[in-house]
C-alpha cells in the first residue's frame, strides 16, 4: 500500500492553512519600506532614504523554556511578543531603527490554530515595535517535538546610520545609569524560576504576594523598549549607552555597554524589586547573588545619559508611557568594566 507525506507525519495541507491565515496578521504589520508581501521565497524591504551611511543591524534569539509554560497553561497567544521583544530589544542597543523580523516555528505535529496564535503574538510584537513581518518558516518535524510542544526562533533587522551608533567608548565617569521598568521575568532565567514555583504552586493556583495565578505572572510577555529607545535617542549625543538586561542579569549585562576603565555604580534601592522575584528568592531559596545573575530584578533595559541629561531622559520616558528610575553612576576603575552594587 502506497505511504504519503501525511503518514510519515508531515500535513502539507495543513500547512497551507496556516499561510492563508499568517498572511492577513503579516500584512497588518507592513511599512512604508517593505516591497513584498508573504510568500514566494523571501521577503523584500528598502533601506529608509535620506540616510548618508546606513548600517544593517541583525539580532536573534529564541523563547527559551517560558514555552514550557505556553504548554502548561494552553497560553500561545503572547509568546510570539517575547521572541520580537528578545530580539529588537538587543539591536536597539546600538541606536537601530527596526525594519523588519521573520520568525521560525517548529514543531513535531502542526496544530494550526496553536500556530496561528503564536503567529499572532509575532505580529502584535512588531506592531509594538513598529516593524514588518517580512515572513517566516514554519517546519513539521515528527519525532523532534514531543507532541503539543514547539520551539520558536526570531530573526530581527533593523538600520542606524553610522555616524550616530552608539559606541561604548562614549561612556565616560561621572555618566547616570537610567532603569526602564521590565514587565516580569521577560523571557531569562525560566528554568530556575520554573524549577523554584512549581514545587510550590500549579500553575492554576494563585500566588498570594502576585494577585494573580502563577501561570498568569509567568506568561506575561516581554516588554519591547522602541519607544522607550525613541524617546532616549531625542537626548543627541547626551545618550551613550544602552543595555538591555537579559540573562546575566544587570551584573553581566551593564559591563557590555561599558569601555575598559570604567564599572557601574548600582543601588538596588533606588527602584521597588517586583514580588515575583522575591518570591523566587525566598521559595527556592535562591541566594542574592544568584539572582542578580539570573534575572532582571524588575530593570529591563538601562541607559547611560550624561549626567546633566538625566532628568530630561526620565521625563521623556516617562512621556513615552515608561516606569523608569535613575539607579547609579558610572565611575572609573581599573581593567575591564564590571558593576558594582552600593
């Protein structure tokens, strides 16, 4: 008896459903700069004019194990927004303006509505950041997935002219260090966190200190920061750095924004740490140190501003609808940057 594609696993038709559906979310999220629709075999997108030196800039990250909690909880619907976020948030770093992201969805049984959910978390992630979603892949790969479980991967572009990257040699001592509020966890330090609550709580149950079930706090997605970038990038040459905080927490991942020479300064009492990462803390429990390397602390992205742009950088932010807190100073010190907490 003949065998097909579809009895080795693979349901071509089924896959030709979920590009009829990508299709309407993907062109919702189109600019003015993008030349081709999905479909076909790759996506077309022009370099903004009026640019002397434009540079492309690419990032890409995944969601890591906070799909185990998409699976857990049946919630696909905003982990598309954490792997946009994951991803422009890093080529935000450098002063980009993001073009365009494409993403990859892979699974071991194709479930076209679980996929069209995702999908349309992909889409609303650009809509917030203010990209196009170019395309994508979806692969069927029986045998790799356990069944009901999917892995996703992010690929973002964006373009920043060269003369106003931002360079870490323009950090100098004396600099403020600006903290724009996360939303939670984002998308780091899940196997930790997940290992930590789940001895203590289901995912339906509500956590007391959250006000909220825990499956509701850990599927929050991550916050993107373009319009929290747009609003620092107005401050001209006051803005230095950026840096945003994922895993390594603000201990690894400040230093990436600094030049030899230098270190931050940080005061964890200058902002109110989130509960869900005093409970993490306290329910593992999970040493101080530990977690300043694991998670975010409730900082999801900092910025380094002159220090007499400090205060015009929180109000921009703050007109930009974000909760930020000035939480250090730069300094000067020997050899390569590293934070120090005072």
């Amino acid at each position: 008896m003949p065998i097909s594609y579809r009895d080795a696993g693979v349901d071509i038709d089924a896959a030709d459903q979920l590009i009829g559906r990508i299709g309407p979310l993907a062109r919702a999220t189109r600019t003015a700069h993008v030349v081709s629709d999905v479909g076909g075999f790759a996506g077309l997108c022009r370099v903004p004019p009026g640019m002397d030196e434009p540079l492309l800039v690419s990032g890409t990250d995944g969601v890591g194990t906070k799909l185990k909690v998409a699976f857990a909880t049946g919630r696909h619907g905003t982990v598309g927004i954490d792997l946009v976020a994951m991803c422009v948030n890093d080529i935000l770093t450098v002063g980009a303006t993001p073009l365009f992201f494409l993403d990859y969805f892979a699974c071991g049984k194709l479930e076209v509505e679980v996929a069209e959910a995702v999908v349309s978390g992909v889409a609303e992630g650009c809509k917030q950041a203010s990209c196009a979603l170019l395309g994508g892949e979806t692969a069927e790969l029986p045998g790799m997935y356990p069944e009901g479980e999917y892995d996703l991967a992010g690929f973002a572009v964006g373009v920043v002219e060269k003369a106003k990257v931002l360079d870490r040699a323009n950090v100098v001592a004396g600099d403020a260090l600006i903290g724009v509020a996360s939303s939670g966890l984002h998308s780091n330090g899940y196997s930790l966190a997940r290992r930590v609550l789940e001895a203590h709580f289901g995912y339906d149950d509500a956590v007391p200190e959250l006000g909220q079930t825990l499956g509701e706090a850990l599927i929050t997605p991550t916050r993107i920061y373009a319009k929290a970038q747009a609003a620092l990038l107005k401050l001209g040459q006051g803005l230095h750095g950026l840096a945003h905080i994922t895993g390594g927490g603000l201990t690894d991942n400040v230093p990436r924004a600094l030049p030899d020479g230098t270190r931050a300064d940080i005061d964890l009492s200058t902002w109110t740490r989130p509960a869900l990462f005093e409970v993490i803390a306290q329910r593992g429990p999970v040493e101080e140190e530990e977690m300043r390397r694991t998670f975010n602390l409730g900082v999801g992205l900092v910025a380094i501003v002159a220090d007499e742009q400090a205060d015009a950088a929180l109000a921009g932010l703050a007109d930009a609808g974000e909760q930020a807190f000035r939480i250090g100073t730069v300094q000067a010190a020997e050899g390569a940057p590293t934070v120090r907490y005072v």
